[in-house]
C-alpha cells in the first residue's frame, strides 16, 4: 500500500510539474488587461479606447504559415460586417513581425486590426503564450519555418494558444476559446451569439 501511495504521488508530481509549462488562458468574468500597438497602418490601437465603443474580439493566432489560422482570419474577414453590425471591433494579435503581418494580409485579405505582439508581452498577459519544445522549432526550420527569426525572438521560440476572447465594455471577458489543439478554431456563429 505504502508503495503504491508512493507511486501515486510521483506521478501526481511530475503531472504538476508538466502542467505548469502549459498556459491556461484567462477565464470569463477575468478583467482583460489593457494593451497598445500598432497595427497593419501604422493606426495606435488601445484596447480601453476600442472598449469605448463596444465589445472587442480579441483573436491570437500563431503565423501567416499556419494554413488553420489563415482560414480562420479568412472567416472572421468574411464575416466582419455581421460583427460590426453588433457593435463590436475585432483585433487580431500574432508574435510576427511586420513582415508576417504583411503575409498574413495578402494571404486572408483581412481588413481588421493586426498587432505584431513584439516579445509576446500581450499573449502573455492573457496567459496565452507558452514555450515551443527544441523538437518542433526544428521540425518548423526543416519545413522552411524558422519561429526566431519570423517572430525575432531570441533563446526559446513561443507561440500562442490561438484564443479568442469577447472584452465588454468594462474591460471584462464575457467570451473565452481556448483550445490548446491549434486545429480547432470558433465559429463565427459562436461568436456572434456570443456579442452582447
């Protein structure tokens, strides 16, 4: 008995320990912290003055090298009018560069806000970031993908949980997707019942 208790503990443990490393996200009725940057037109986006106006979707996503997100920015493109129509603003948020950016654009032909997220200090504040393992980051470059450089990272390449969140107008989240499986994205259906 006293070895299995043992055992028990051990693996609880290293559970622990693996978890740790992993981001949660934050949670509805969490308050969103505020962020400002840049977008694509050099335009000073700020989350308290797009809150002014009504609710934000605030939508991470990985790269323009990721054919998910690119279908994903595609539908929120598509669907951009519906979700002015309810009053709200959508702002996209990526770890790449200008150029990414860029790329990002041409591929989706999104019309909305997009923030170069320079040393994920935005995805980290929502608790979205997390740590690319050696494996995957070599796995990317062996396919053309090179995470530091596209990002300019530097050490160990992070990416984000590609979430999206609803922010009211109290700077609450009243809508969370957080999904650590980056093939899976919100439907804009979802997301425009969600819209109050």
């Amino acid at each position: 008995m006293k070895k299995l208790m043992t055992f028990i503990a051990v693996v609880a443990a290293c559970f622990t320990l693996s978890a740790q490393g992993k981001p949660e996200g934050l949670f509805i009725n969490s308050k969103a912290p505020e962020f400002k940057g840049k977008d694509q037109s050099g335009m000073e986006i700020s989350l308290r003055e797009l809150r002014k106006k009504g609710p934000v979707v605030v939508m991470f996503y990985r790269g323009n090298w990721c054919p998910y997100c690119n279908r994903h920015l595609a539908k929120m493109q598509d669907s951009l009018q519906m979700i002015v129509d309810k009053g709200a603003t959508l702002v996209a948020i990526t770890p790449e560069q200008s150029a990414g950016v860029a790329q990002s654009i041409e591929k989706t032909k999104a019309m909305y806000s997009i923030l170069s997220d320079e040393e994920m200090k935005i995805a980290k504040a929502y608790k979205v970031a997390y740590d690319v393992d050696e494996r995957t980051t070599t796995r990317y470059k062996n396919a053309g993908i090179d995470l530091l450089q596209t990002n300019g990272q530097k050490g160990k390449a992070q990416l984000p949980v590609p979430a999206v969140y609803i922010i009211n107008k109290d700077g609450s989240i009243t809508y969370r997707f957080f999904e650590e499986d980056y093939k899976k994205r919100p439907s804009v259906r979802e997301l425009l019942d969600e819209i109050k």
